[in-house]
C-alpha cells in the first residue's frame, strides 16, 4: 500500500525521505534476533522503519535512463570482501552475521537514497528532515539538562559522544545553506540546537570538531564569494557562542582537566589489543568480535585489562576495524571513506545549491573521520545510516547535474 501511494505521488515521496532522514536518530527495530547485552556494535537481526520505507520507495520511484554519478561499487564491494573473509576467523558466526546484515541493509538504503536524490527536491526535503532530527536532540538536551538535571545528555543517542557526533556531521549543512542565503528560516535553530547539543554532552571530541567544522565552513563560504549577509551570520554565531560559554565554560573546563586517567589508559590498552589481534590473523578476528574475542581470546589477560573494562570496544573506528577485518580490512574502509569524500568535494566545487550542500557534506564527514581515531561510533546504527545517506546525497546530486 506504502508503495503504491509513494509511485503515485512525488509530495509522498518527499515526506518519506523528509521521515527516513528524521528517523535516523532513532528508528523503531524489529528485532528477529537480539542479545543486546552485547557490547560489540551490532547486537542482532534487526529490521528498522528505516529499512521498511526506503524498501518501498525502492519500487516505488520512477524508473529512468539517469545513475548515480558515483556508486561506489569497487569500494564497497571490496570492504564487504573483507567482511566475508572475517568470517574464516569469527568464534561466533552469529555475532559476525549480526554486523553483515546490518552492512548489506547499509548498502541497499545506498543505492535507494542514491537514485532518489537525482531527484533535487528530495535532497531538499532529506536535509530538511536532518534538521528536524537536530532540532529534535536540541529539545531532548534542554530537558535533560534542566529538568531530569542530567550531567552529560544523550538525546536520543545511546551515548553523549554518539550525541555529539551526528550533530555535527549534519550542523554544517544548515550553516552552510544559511550562510549561502539558500537555507529554510530555521536554519540558524538548527546550528544552535547542534552547539547546544554538542556543549550539553560534554564530548571533548565533539567540541572541538564543532568549532572546526563551523570555522571551515566560514572560510568556505568567503571563499565562494564575499557578503555582508554572511559576515552578520558569522558575528551572531560569535555572540551566541559567547553566552553559551560563558555560561558553560567552568563545566567545560573541568571536564579537559580531570578526565578519568584510567579511561585514557582502557583506550590505549584496547588499541594495543587491536594491534595484537590483527597481527596475529590475517583477516582480523571476525566483524562483531572484538569484545568477545578480547575478554575469551586472551588478549584482556596478556594487557592485565581491568575486570570491568574485559570487554569493552576499541575507541578507534580505525583499530577497531583492523582488529575486526585485518590490514585488507581497514585499507577497503579508508578507501571507502576516500571515495565519498573525493565525491562530496567534487560537490563542493559547483555552484549554486549543489556546491552549498557539497561544503556541508564534506564538513560533515570530515568531523566524522577526525573524531574516528577516538570513537567507533561511526559503526553504530544511526550514524552508519547518516553516513551512506551522505555518501548518496553527493552521488544523486553529481548525477542529477549531468542530466
């Protein structure tokens, strides 16, 4: 029926796209099989809404002659190479299958999005559901902060660090149709909501990639041309920032001085069980295993890891993927990031909207790449979908261009 009424109606379309992209923070799992005791990053077959709607928006859009400029195909295929070949060294098939699935619905919301977004309205009404979802963590941190009087909010994320991440993977996006003149009224609450989101989490990481991420993007938008328009925006975002902090800013500092030690010291002794695990297999320990493998396989012994952190995850996208997948492993993921990235700033180069959202995009990832080699949050099921939404928004629009 869904189907049906997507195929019929292009404003259909657009609110699906619009509620995909809002329900990435936090979609509804239908979960087939779950142990969400778990500490790796999948933790069961799982259908999301999600999954259910881009399925029919699959069969529902109108077939044409036009692709995606840039698919990815080699890339991909090559990282889910390396996922297979994990497979000849996982303790646990199950657990490994957990994280392949979720990688194969990656994969198909891909190559859906991507053909979806030749469609230029639908990438309109993509970044206007993202925003929706940050302004939606901007609602949840100010009542967490103030009302359930929470330390470090979470919004709707299963962790601060997670909070902060995805805020600003999408916050540069706003700032830079709003600098640009092209963004919808409410960008500027956009941005703030990701400032708010990102201070009232108290993420370290997470702040200091907001002020590169909005520094970058000022310099970007200069670049693409002078305004006075663009410099009153900057000089309103400099003020806001300044009561924000200066209301914030003893918190903010006490949480760079007197971060827990024995916290760093679990992030480097999981990075040292990372080396030793791929050094030891040469297609890694299995995807999904390194938490298992950690606390059964010896390693948490060898490294006298404490008892509570046994199994933990590595803090390091990159490590974690190296201990999970081996060397093949973590050369097939950096070159997937590579080449969504090289498409985002061929993007970026146009003019116009396309550009704009080629600025934002790039900004965006670039934050999630930094950030990387101190969380793994980038595996996690929000952000994965927010990152191949991303990687299909610069595919369509390059596509879409060429037309």
């Amino acid at each position: 029926m869904l189907r049906v009424l997507l195929a019929k109606d292009p404003r259909a379309r657009a609110w699906a796209i619009t509620f995909v992209c809002f329900d990435l923070f936090n979609p509804m799992h239908i979960n087939l099989i779950s142990q969400e005791n778990y500490r790796g990053d999948s933790r069961g077959i799982e259908i999301t809404t999600v999954d259910l709607v881009l399925l029919a928006l699959r069969f529902a859009l109108p077939k044409t002659k036009d692709r995606p400029a840039t698919r990815h195909v080699f890339v991909r295929s090559l990282f889910y190479l390396s996922v297979l070949l994990s497979f000849t060294e996982t303790p646990d098939v199950l657990k490994s299958t957990f994280s392949l699935w979720k990688l194969t619905r990656l994969f198909l919301a891909f190559d859906t999005m991507a053909l979806a977004f030749l469609d230029v309205q639908l990438v309109s009404a993509a970044t206007a559901g993202l925003a929706f979802g940050v302004l939606w963590q901007g609602w949840m941190v100010l009542w967490q902060k103030y009302v359930q009087h929470a330390i470090r909010t979470v919004g709707t994320m299963p962790h601060p660090n997670s909070l902060s991440m995805i805020v600003n993977l999408i916050a540069p996006i706003a700032f830079a149709l709003w600098l640009s003149g092209r963004a919808r009224k409410y960008a500027p609450l956009v941005v703030a909501s990701a400032g708010i989101s990102v201070i009232a989490s108290l993420s370290r990481g997470g702040m200091m990639m907001f002020v590169m991420a909005t520094g970058l993007g000022s310099v970007a938008a200069f670049a693409r041309g002078y305004e006075k328009r663009k410099v009153k925006i900057i000089g309103a975002l400099l003020f806001g920032a300044g009561v924000v902090l200066a209301r914030s800013i003893d918190t903010i500092i006490e949480r760079f001085t007197t971060a827990p030690k024995e916290s760093e010291l679990a992030r480097v002794l999981f990075n040292k069980a990372a080396k030793m695990m791929a050094d030891e297999h040469m297609f890694g320990v299995g995807i999904n295993m390194y938490s298992y493998v950690l606390d059964t396989g010896g390693y948490a012994d060898r490294l006298h890891i404490e008892p509570g952190d046994r199994n933990g995850i590595a803090h390091n996208i990159y490590w974690l993927t190296i201990a999970e997948t081996g060397y093949f492993g973590v050369v097939a993921y950096l070159l997937v990031i590579a080449s969504v990235l090289i498409s985002t700033i061929r993007l970026a180069t146009k003019g116009g909207f396309r550009g704009d959202i080629g600025v934002g995009l790039t900004l965006g990832l670039a934050t999630m790449v930094l950030q990387g080699t101190a969380e793994w949050i980038a595996r996690q099921t929000p952000m994965a979908y927010a990152f191949w939404t991303f990687a299909a928004m610069a595919s369509g629009l390059r596509g879409s261009a060429r037309s």
